[in-house]
C-alpha cells in the first residue's frame, strides 16, 4: 500500500493578549519572534514541519492577518518551505478551521493525513518532535484520531489533559497499536490545582497541546456524521477551490459553519467510543502562554538565541534582551524586550517582565502574569482600543 | 538691645545621583519637583525660610545652576520672596559656600544671624520649622553655633547624628540655654547599624540634617582663627561686592578657599569646646535620599500633591503617579515618575519605583534603592556621559 501523504496544517489565530503589548490585535503571537530566534513563532512552526511534509502546509488565518502571514512565509522564506494561505472570513473556532484545511488535503488527496499544530508554540527538540509525529502518523493511517501528549513536568493549570488506559493494550483501539502509541480515554479540561497534582500523581495523564493527526477523510466522515453541516459545509468550500465561484461559495458557507472548537466536536465524543490514540511525547513544548512562560524560555536552552544585557556584570543578575535595546543592570533577574533605543536602568528586580514600546510600557511580575488579562481588558473602556 | 536681622542662607548644590534619572546634572534635585507639589524643592525651601527673614536670602549655588535657581526665584515667584544668588565659580564642599554667604550677610548687618538650610530637603511641619528657627535664632545671638536637630524614627545609617549633652544644664554652654536648647556633645558621622541601634536606645542623639544657624561674625571670626585663609577669603570676597574687582576677586580668592564641609571645620571642633547646641525637632523632615525615601514621602502626608493612578481599580493596589503619565495597574504598589505620553501598564509589582523619559527608563526596587549609584557611575564608561 502507498503510504499516505502527510499535509500539515497550521491554524494562526488567536488574540494573544497575554503577550500584550508585545503582541497586538493586528500583530497576533504567531507573528512574533519573542524569544529572538531570528524567526517567528509561525515560521518556526513551518520550518519544524517541512521535513515531515508530503504537500506543502496549509496555513489557515483571519483575514485581518492573511498579508502578514503570506509576507512572511513568501517564496520558500523559511527554509524553502511552500505553504498555501488559506483565509478564514470571520474566527470561527478551531473545528471550522481544521475541517476547512481537512477538506483541502482531502481534494488534493483522497488519503492524506494531515497534522494540524497551533502556529504560535515553542518545540525544543523537533527530532522528538518528528518522532512523535511519524508514529502518529502510522496510527492516523489506522483511522484513528491521534494526538500528541505532552509528558506534564508540573500540575499546570492551566492546560486540558488527555487521559491514556492505564494498561498498553486493553480496549477497543488499543489492541493493534504500535508501541509508543496509547489509547485514550478521556479529554479533561484545565483543572483545579489539587486535580491537577492527582492526575500527575497516577502517571496517566499528559497535557493536551490541541495536536491533532488524522486522515482528512475520517476527520470530515466524523464530522459529517455528527455536525454535519461543518462537515459538508468543508468539502463544498473546498470543492470550489480555484473556481470562479470560490470566494462567493466562501462567503455563502462559511458563516453557516458551527463555531466549536474541536476538542469538544471530534476528539471528546470519539475518546468515548475508544477511537482516539496518543503519542507521549517529551518534546520542550511550550504555548508561550504568558509572561512568566516566555521568561522561563528565555532561561532555558531554547531562549539561546536572545542577546544577553549590556554592561551586566558577571554574577550581578541574571538580565535576558530581546530586541535592541541596551540594557544595564544592578542586582537584577529580569527579561527586557526593547522596540525603544532608550537607556534602560534596572535596579534590584527579581523576576520582572518590562516590554518597552513606542506607545507602551509594561512592568510585570512574571509570578502574576496571568493578570494581565485585566489590563488588556479595561483598554477599550479608558478609550485606549487602538492600542490592543 | 536690638534683635539680630535672621538671613537665610540656602546652599544649593550636591549631584543628586541617587533620583538619576529624574535629577540630571544639568537638572540636580533642588531644581525638582519630586513629589508633585508643584513647586521645586529650592522654591519649597525659599517658601518655608521667607516668612521667618528679614532680609532677602542668600542662595549660594554652582555657576552651571545660576541661571535656572534666577529662573525658579525670579520676581519673587516663590510667596514674593526676595532672594540674592551667589555664584560659586568651582564646588568646593559646604564651608566656602556658607562662609561665604555669611560674609555677604556680615556686610550687609554686623550683627546678622545666618541659618543655613540645605536646598533639597522636604519638611512637613513648618510651624514645627519655624518655632525651632525662632530658638536657635536666640541661642545663636549668645555666640553659639546652634544645629537643628532631628528626632530619629528608625536606626538609620545614612545620616550623621548629633549627640546632645545626657542633663538639660551640664556643661559649659548648657547653663544659660532657653528650654529646648541643649548643648551638643558631639557630632558622630553615619554610623554602622548596630551603632545606630545603641545611639537610638541611649535617646540622645539627633540626626544632623545639615541646619545650622549662627551669628555671621561668630562663623566668620571662628573660620579666621581655624582656617585663616577661608574666614579672610569669604570676607574679602564680599568687600568687593558691587565694586568693579568683584569678579576679578572672586576669581583669584575663591580657589584659594580649603575645600572643607562645615560639620570637620566648625561643627566638631567647636562642640568639643561646649559651644555647639541643638534644638531638638520633630519636623516631618526628609532628604529625599534616594528612590525609596521618595517613595515613603509620597505615600504619607507631604505627598498628597501626588496625582493618583488613573483606572487604578479600587482594593487593586497602591500606585503613586508624578507628572502627567497615564498608569493602569493591577495587584501592584508602586511609583511611577511619568514624562512621557505613552501608556504604563504594571502588574503584580510590589515596591517598585519607574521613571519614564524620552531618554531613560529605569525601573528600581525601592529596597535596593542605594544601589542605583552603580549604574549611574557606569554611564560615562558606557558612552552614555550625556544621560548623566
């Protein structure tokens, strides 16, 4: 049997105002280059799957983003790699998405399986990563749905969990898989701190990382048997790809398409019925969720690629730059992203994020970045919306 | 007999390093505003000393300063306060500069009684102020050198202390002192915690904030007999004052004047021989030291010219704005010295002070406000002299 072709497919969406001012309304996350790589987060994400891909990737973004993302993937710009942009009207969830990209890979190829993965996370080690994916591969060509699991290192709680069978090769799809390949039994959603320190305490449970490796057709089968609007609704979009009637067909039925995510349309009810599999992996993920997630980055081996303070002396802090700003520091443990070419002066700081800008100035204390929200939140209501 | 003219006497100088980037060296901390008071402290200190002068005060400043201490004094832009501004050609410490203005203030009335009060300091109680002046004013008049003395509120080691005589009327000059007048035993400079600790717990020592007050001819003939050639170059200098040689005089005088602070010329030697005393007072006084001492002041009494944080959400936080900067903050105690138009947003911050210009940012923890000397040492070796 001819193996099926792998299209991977990467949905760029999302606010990101836990990353804000760094990243704004009209310069989402994926866009960003926050740990100074020397590429963003979107082309980091490209360049990690070209060598797994069989067609070129598809990149599925707002409207409002479509230019950035096609200037920045441009003529092969990262690393040769070939995408095709595939604009959503309106955000509509991540299942629309998906099953959009799904019914694509699907028409170029009856039997692809494609690999869907957030175009604004981090990946440490991409030959684990190309492992993982391989195996998934494999049980996708089963007909199964396969995720990637993230070996959880502390009771976050602020990711879902994928709970795996306790025994390899019990239950129903469980008998015919590969070894690294297991069963899932459930999808739990961000929980509770003390829930979280006990599904880390049986072993079972992995971090859900919204991966998702699956043959086109079964996806868009699955989903036309249970949503079937969505389902069709895909394929007839993309049914009409290079038409002339594409964009009116894209604009007739995409508004009708369910706005769900797709944890909830395929991957809840099909772990129910034993047809979801995972892949463990330990890959040096992280979804750059916020401030202190990005610092802790930038400290790690990942974060290489940040230029280190000017003027800090030896053993005085621990102070990581990202951008062109010049930095000099007294007694400090800080990350400083500088879009200003003003002098920045740190004293006796201890775990403080500053984004300097033109327009904004960010203090934060990594310990709390999740309220960050609030501030981001209150902007339109002070009359400052332009600068979201 | 008739009572002694009271002349103030308002030195004017000091780099001010420690509220960098706020004070500049072309813009030293007398020149500021620090507290959003909406006068300088050099106009705060002209303000508080004109009610209690009978002629104009003597303002004794470096030539680089002259024209912006004319500028913030002239016309009696201060309350109608009359001020005459003395230009010393080089700094060369506290002694030439009082001498100095009390040889103008000798020339002006033989009998004259100068009280010399540093030109950046904060005090919160002038009633408090002015009746401690009063009583240092007639002590002085009996031909002592008499020191405002401040009670202390904590074992500080970043002033110098005054130890005042343990019985009201021991001593050689404590027998004809007024009630709340105390001869000085000795002057202590800034001592090591522990030290401090035991001078707090003994109760009798003071915290020597640099206030003198004295006769005009007593310092001058006391200087004379001490260090004959500053007592008789003051002097000199002044003789020509209004003459056509006076600046050739004070050209070729002034740096032949032993550059010397008054506390090792006149304060010590004098209070070894019995004839210093100290009123002691409780005055709300402050000399803005550094970041942290500002920060303090803002938050009590003397700040409450201070503009509160916009949208700092009630319960959210304790944040403290200076200048026109439009701060939002969540979960945070801070303070913010704000020159620039853009929006500063804080999170989670917990005893920090930010002060953002065109030029500078700096961002500090107060408790480790000492340490900004550092940075502000290393400027001119980074190439950044012009930010000093």
């Amino acid at each position: 049997m001819r193996p099926a072709p792998f299209i991977p497919v990467i949905p760029a969406g999302g606010a990101g105002t836990r990353l804000w001012p760094l990243s704004r309304r009209a310069r989402p996350k994926f866009l960003l280059d926050p740990t100074g790589t020397g590429r963003s987060l979107l082309q980091g994400t490209v360049a990690r799957l070209a060598p797994l891909a069989d067609r070129p990737a598809l990149v599925v973004t707002g409207a409002g983003h479509a230019d950035a993302v096609r200037e920045q993937l441009a003529g092969g710009a990262v690393g040769g790699a070939d995408v095709q942009v595939l604009v959503e009207p309106t955000p509509r969830n991540s299942m629309p998405a998906i099953a959009l990209a799904a019914a694509h890979a699907e028409r170029e190829d009856p039997g692809a399986v494609i690999g869907s993965f957030a175009a604004d996370h981090l990946i440490a080690d991409e030959t684990a990563f190309a492992r993982a994916v391989t195996l998934a591969r494999a049980a996708a060509e089963q007909g199964l749905l396969v995720t990637l699991g993230i070996t959880p290192t502390h009771p976050a709680t602020g990711f879902g969990y994928i709970e795996r069978s306790g025994t390899e090769r019990a239950g129903g799809a469980g008998a015919a898989l590969q070894e690294g390949v297991l069963p899932v039994t459930r999808f739990v959603e961000k929980p509770e701190r003390e829930r979280a320190e006990q599904f880390l305490a049986t072993g079972r449970f992995l971090w859900n990382a919204g991966m998702f490796v699956v043959r086109a057709s079964v996806l868009l089968d699955e989903l036309t048997a249970r949503i079937p609007a969505l389902g069709t609704g895909a394929r007839e979009i993309a049914a009409a790809h290079g038409s002339a009637e594409e964009q009116a067909v894209l604009d007739r039925v995409w508004p009708t398409l369910t706005s769900i995510a797709i944890d909830h349309a395929l991957a809840e009810p099909m772990a129910a019925e034993g047809r979801v599999a995972v892949v463990p992996a330990d890959l040096g993920w992280d979804d750059v969720g916020d401030f202190a997630s990005l610092a802790q980055q930038l400290r790690s081996a990942v974060g290489a690629g940040a230029v280190p303070a000017v003027g800090t002396a030896a053993g005085d802090g621990d102070v990581r730059v990202v951008g062109s700003a010049q930095v000099d520091a007294v007694s400090s443990r800080a990350t400083v992203y500088g879009a200003t070419d003003r002098h920045i002066a740190l004293v006796g700081l201890d775990g403080i994020s500053i984004v300097d800008t033109d327009d904004v100035l960010l203090v934060l204390a990594d310990e709390q970045a999740q309220e960050l929200t609030e501030i981001v939140a209150r902007l339109e209501g002070q009359g400052l919306g332009h600068l979201r």
